[in-house]
C-alpha cells in the first residue's frame, strides 16, 4: 500500500508537470529606426517611396482569398464580399485561337479558369472591384507589418489567436506583444496619380507600348508580369489597365484598348469590375502617426 501510495503521488507530479505551460521569457532587441526597408516587388521612388514592379496576381489575390476563407470562413460575410466577378470574360466577343475540347470560345475558357487555374497564377487579377482592391491592399499592409514585426523579435509567430491589424497592434490589443511606437513599416495603397511614376525612365516606359504587339489589333492576349527578373516596373502601359486611387479612374491602357490610349497620361472610366482592369500597389514607408495621416486622407 505505502509503494502504491507513493507511485500515485509520482504519477500526479508528473501529470501536472506535463499540463503545466513554461513561462516564455522573451528578449526583445532594440529596435534601429534607421534600419534600410525594401518591400518585396517594390521598385525605389525614393527614400520612403515604393512601386510594385508588376501588377497584383491572380495569386496574390488567391493568398487573401484563402487568409480570409481560414479566418472568418466560408459562410462569412467578409469572405463572400470578396468573391471576384468572373462573369466579366462573358464581355469577351472576340474569340481567340486557344481553344481545348472543353472550352469553344475565350469566355467559358476565362471565366472557369483564369482565376482558378495554376497556369494563370502570374496574370493580373480582374473582375476586382474598387472597394475589393482597397481591401486587399489594407490586409497586406496588416500582413507585411506583422511579418515584419516576427523577423524582429516583437511577435510570436503562434501569439494571436485574432486577425492581426495594425491598428491594433499600436493600440496594445495584444497583450503578448511587444509594441514599438516608432515602428517603421509599409503602407500600402493605390496609386495616387501619374506623376509620382513620371521620374522613371521615360524612354522605358513609353517603350512598354511595343512591348505587347498585340494592342494594336485588340486580341485577347497577356503578358506575363516578372518578380525577379526585371530592375524595373513593368507592364505600367498595356496588359490591363490599372486602378487608381480616385474611383471610377484607371490609366495606362490594356490589351483591349488602342495604342494611342496606352500612355502614362490616358485615363479611363470603369463603373464596375472590368476584364481589362487590374491594379498594383505603391507603398511608403511610415510610422503609426504618419500612417493615421495617410489613412485619414482616403
């Protein structure tokens, strides 16, 4: 009986040991405000300025997609608005010479696949609305402030049971992080206007209208954007037209639209999500106060 009495005493120590959660200790090294940020696809404007060397993807867009599925769920509200329409290829008249034996013309073909098969991951995204646009540009600011915040020793990557935002973090909603007010991070948004992109290159740039051959007779055709390769934004003129930050407004011109309407300056009206329109991403590099200002202007 004493052995038995014993024994269980062990087996209780030893349970309770393994319930038991270690304190985690964590060290948080300074943070150097100077230290140089370059966001992932970005192309340098200046010190703190950033453009995406190519259009947001249908991948990029199937990432948010899937953040937002795992999130909130399938049945959400949050996740269903953000469903693209793919029903915009049906405005497709022309048909094009890839054709399957499942597909006769380039609408079905498009409209079934384009979003969803691997092939077309490294297109532009389309059928995006304004305000889906907005959406996933705010989920990356939120997504890159966090990855960022984990390189640097501020979070634990498995900390948050939440969606992280960056309002909150600067607002000390989580209580195992910690908060760095003079943070530097990027912020993204849609492109303002024209003219910040007239410091580049001209001769490259407008050298982008004989980039797709194809404009001039309006087929159906796209390029494919480059993460890697390039030193350069591309695909500002041609392949889709692209959203700016005012509604209703995109420039650039896209593969349905003439040559003469594929320049910096030409400007078209949507009322709607589009098969020619896209959209890319500029960023800045900002602290909480400065990103407060930027969001209040929107």
């Amino acid at each position: 009986m004493r052995y038995s009495f014993f024994l269980l005493v062990i087996l209780i120590i030893v349970s309770c040991s393994q319930k038991a959660s270690p304190t985690k200790i964590v060290t948080y090294k300074p943070y150097d405000p100077s230290i140089s940020i370059t966001p992932v696809n970005g192309y340098r404007l200046n010190d703190s300025l950033f453009i995406d060397r190519s259009e947001v993807s249908n991948i990029n867009y199937k990432l948010f997609l899937n953040y937002c599925l795992r999130t909130y769920g399938k049945d959400s509200e949050i996740y269903n608005s953000l469903q693209i329409d793919t029903t915009v290829w049906r405005e497709v008249e022309n048909p094009m010479s890839l054709t399957t034996g499942k597909y006769t013309d380039v609408s079905k073909l498009y409209e079934s696949e384009y979003l969803h098969n691997i092939s077309f991951d490294n297109h532009p995204v389309v059928g995006v609305s304004y305000g889906q646009a907005i959406k996933f540009t705010d989920w990356r600011t939120d997504r890159v402030l966090e990855l960022l915040l984990i390189e640097n020793g501020y979070k634990n990557s498995d900390a948050l049971k939440t969606p992280f935002t960056v309002e909150d973090y600067f607002n000390s909603k989580y209580a195992d992080v910690h908060v760095v007010d003079n943070f530097r991070f990027p912020y993204y948004f849609l492109i303002e206007n024209v003219e910040a992109l007239k410091q580049l290159d001209p001769g490259y740039i407008y050298a982008k209208e004989h980039y797709n051959k194809y404009l001039s007779d309006n087929e159906v055709q796209f390029t494919l954007p480059s993460f890697t390769v390039t030193m350069e934004p591309e695909r500002l003129l041609g392949n889709v037209a692209e959203m700016t930050a005012t509604e209703g407004l995109a420039f650039g011109g896209s593969w349905m639209h003439p040559l003469s309407q594929c320049h910096l300056d030409s400007i078209q009206t949507y009322d709607g999500p589009k098969n020619w329109l896209g959209f890319r991403n500029m960023s800045k590099i900002v602290t909480y106060k400065e990103y407060k200002i930027l969001r209040g202007k929107r």
